[in-house]
C-alpha cells in the first residue's frame, strides 16, 4: 500500500490502517480490526499465517466452539488491517 487509508468507524474511532503485507508482523495477543474490499469490517485476533488457500485465520469473540481457530477470511480481498487499541495494554 503506497498511500496511508484512514477509516473512521461507526463508533467515530479513527484509525489508518497498515498494509496487507505487514499482517506477518501482527501481535497475535492484540485485537485488529480488519477491513476488506466489500467494506466488511472484521474484530478479533490472528497469527498473521496465510495458508495456501490465500486466507488467514481470525479468531473472533463471538466463537462458541472452544479450542477453534476461527474463521479463514481471504488474503487478497484485505485493503487493510489496524490494532483495536493504538496503544499497547501495560503487563
């Protein structure tokens, strides 16, 4: 991504989103918000991992079956992805 895209959500939180490419270096402890070409926005938590399907897996709150990984979201669809809290939770 050349340019910096800056979403502004339904809550009026702003966000500029971080490249596709960089979803490898992703904090998988931290929850993203995940916004794809069809404008979907997705909330939950990954390992940054594409598998050779093109998709990666999120984890979302609302997943009722425990020990699940989630659910596979297609790689190339992603515009872009940012970190639910900009800041770091202190330990």
């Amino acid at each position: 991504m050349s340019e910096k895209i800056t979403v502004t959500f339904s809550d009026g939180k702003r966000r500029v989103l971080k490249s596709p490419d960089e979803i490898e270096n992703i904090d998988a402890r931290r929850t993203a918000l995940f916004v794809f070409n069809n404008f979907q926005v997705y909330r939950g938590t990954t390992d940054g991992e594409v598998d050779e399907d093109g998709d990666f897996c999120l984890k979302t709150d609302r997943s009722t079956i425990p020990g699940t990984l989630g659910i596979g979201l297609p790689f190339a669809r992603l515009i872009g992805w940012a970190y639910e809290n900009p800041k770091r939770a202190k330990k």
